[in-house]
C-alpha cells in the first residue's frame, strides 16, 4: 500500500501531466485555426470553436468529477472524518465520466442546442396547453380543460 503522501503525489503528477498536454494541444490548435482563419468559411470556423469549446469541457469533466471528490476524500480522511458512502460515490464518479464525454458531446453541439431547445419549448406549449404543436406523428392540439 501507498502512503497518503505518495498517493497525493502520484494523483497529482498524473493530472498535471494529462493537463499540460491538454492545454499545449489546445493552444497548438487554437494558434493553427487562427493562422488558417483567412482561408476558412465563417460556417467552418466557427464549428471548429464549437467543438474547441466541446473539447475543453471534455478535458475538463475527469477533473472535475473524479478529482475534486477524490481530493476532498483525502482531507477528509487526514483529519479523520467520514461520511459514509462518500468513497463509493467517488468510485461510480470516476465510472461514470466515460459515459459524461459522449453525453457533453451530444448536449453541447450549438446544433443539438438548438434542437432540443425546441423540443423542451414545444412540450412545455403541449403541458402548460398554450397552443397547437406540430409533431412528427401528428398534431396535438392543446385544450383548456374545464373546471
């Protein structure tokens, strides 16, 4: 077993070198699209800043979601408090960061945005009965109910 002070540093060296990487790449690619802009489309150039963004959020959620509640649980144990099931909740976090990515993919897209931005409004329409929606399968049309 590792000492507490080995395992902080281990944690800590793994994620400052997976952060320098990501942000020397981001820089590299941030550079190259602004050298390269003059020969894009505007439409081209700013799907690559959407999906710049997509990736920073992506480098970003393994911290957020594994390192910080991992962090927390060794000050926690150094001053020797506990809360139970804290560790157990940390362990589905660092599971659950694989299916995060694919998932801030698909929601932060400024086309899917947009997309399910008009799903939300229309089914709001459909449960508030503000007006007529247009749906795929049909039309459904909203009706004040009588009381």
């Amino acid at each position: 077993l590792m000492s507490s002070s080995t395992e902080i540093r281990t944690i800590l060296i793994y994620y400052v070198i997976n952060y320098i990487l990501l942000f020397s790449l981001f820089w590299r690619n941030r550079k190259y699209l602004n050298s390269h802009a003059s020969s894009m489309s505007t439409q081209t150039f700013e799907k690559s800043k959407s999906f710049e963004r997509i990736l920073i959020f992506q480098g970003i959620s393994p911290w957020i979601f594994t390192g910080v509640p991992y962090i927390i649980s060794l000050i926690l144990a150094t001053f020797d408090l506990a809360i139970p099931g804290f560790n157990t909740l940390i362990l589905y976090m660092f599971v659950s960061v694989a299916g995060i990515n694919p998932i801030l993919f698909v929601f932060m897209a400024p086309k899917n945005i947009k997309v399910l931005a008009s799903y939300f409004v229309k089914m709001k329409n459909v449960i508030l009965c503000k007006k007529v929606v247009s749906l795929k399968i049909g039309t459904l049309k909203s009706r004040p109910t009588g009381h």
